[in-house]
C-alpha cells in the first residue's frame, strides 16, 4: 500500500513562491505516475502538473512557465516548485500517484495566496 505525505503549504503573498513536497512510503517511481492536484472550494479537482515514468513533465496552462514539478529517486520525494503565485492558485494541493488500478491520494496541504 503506498502511502503519501504532502507537506509545504501556507500563506503568501501574491507574486511569492512555495516549494511543496510529496513524501512516498517506498520507491514507486518507476511503476507510477506522480501528479500534483489543486482543489479550489467550491470547485473540482485537477491536474497541475506530472511527471511520468520516463521523466516526462506537463503542465496545467495556467501554471505554465511558473510552476515545476521535479522528484528525487533517492528521497522518495515529488516536489512542485511554485514561483510568481496567483490568488487563483489558492486551495488545497494533493499529491497522487497514478497507474492503471487508480490514483491514490494524500491528505492535501493547503496554499492560500493573498495580500
């Protein structure tokens, strides 16, 4: 059962940056891909960006350019590198690592830009 840990979030002003970390139980990058989801109240859930098996990134349009996701083979970690943040990119940030059977989430960590 891999399990997922999300750590990083808070407050910031808009046009600062945050670095958030995905913590995993074991080593399951080369059987999954990993993603970065955002859930705005009162909205659905989606994708900001992952990171494939083979290294391939993509990214959601509006965080284009601004935003990068990296992971760390030897740490277990997934990280999402947040620059030049928005209000809009305020809400809670998961972690999910995605292959055929599903995805399986973290608890979330909550981001919040505002002056």
């Amino acid at each position: 059962q891999v399990q997922l840990v999300e750590s990083g979030g808070g407050l910031v002003q808009p046009g600062g940056s945050l670095r958030l970390s995905c913590a995993t139980s074991k080593n399951i990058f080369s059987s999954y891909t990993m993603g970065w989801y955002r859930q705005a109240p009162g909205k659905q859930r989606e994708l900001v960006a992952r990171i494939s098996i083979g290294n391939n990134t993509d990214y959601a349009d509006s965080v284009k350019g601004r935003f990068t996701i990296s992971r760390d083979n030897a740490k277990k970690t997934v990280d999402l590198q947040m620059s030049n943040l928005k209000p809009e990119d305020t809400g809670v940030y998961y972690c999910g690592a995605d292959r055929w059977t599903g995805v399986t989430w973290g608890q979330g960590t909550q981001v919040t830009v505002s002056s």
